[in-house]
C-alpha cells in the first residue's frame, strides 16, 4: 500500500487513523430491495448461496469520475480505429 501511495504523491502508508477517521452511520443507507438493470436480483442479503460477496472502494468521488471518464476516453478512442480500420 505505502508504495501505492507514494505513486500517487500521497506518501505515508495511506491508513487513517482510527482517531483521525470520520465517524460510521448510525442507520443503514437506503437502498432499493431490487437492481435496477438486472431486475430480479436482490440489492441487499441473504443472497444465493452460490454468489460471493466483493467490495470495491475507490478513494473519493473525484478519483472515481476521472477512471470512467478515462475508460470512457479509451472506449471511444478504440471506436474510431475500429471505423478506420473497416474503410
């Protein structure tokens, strides 16, 4: 992690402290009882046996819009060599 964090200019380990951190909820986020894509499937446990559980956290918001904004870039950049190549 320490070495993560020194590429991104944060040096440190990058833990926060327990003392240092934001305090947790106190309620549970609302969250619908279905996905919205893919209806049917539950938002919230007990799921399937057969599914995992992963947790994917990101930093902060801006961090977030700049990765998709990036794959949006890529994606659109990969689209046009696609049209090129077919001419």
């Amino acid at each position: 992690m320490a070495k993560l964090m020194g590429m991104m200019g944060l040096g440190g380990d990058g833990i926060v402290a327990a003392a240092d951190a934001l305090p947790g909820r106190s309620q549970a986020m609302r969250v619908s009882d279905q996905h919205y894509v893919l209806r049917g499937r539950a938002m919230r446990a007990p799921f399937p046996e057969n599914l995992e559980r992963a947790v994917f956290a990101t930093g902060c918001f801006w961090g977030t819009e700049k990765v998709r904004e990036t794959g949006r870039r890529a994606r659109r950049d990969d689209a046009r060599r696609a049209r090129r190549r077919r001419r």
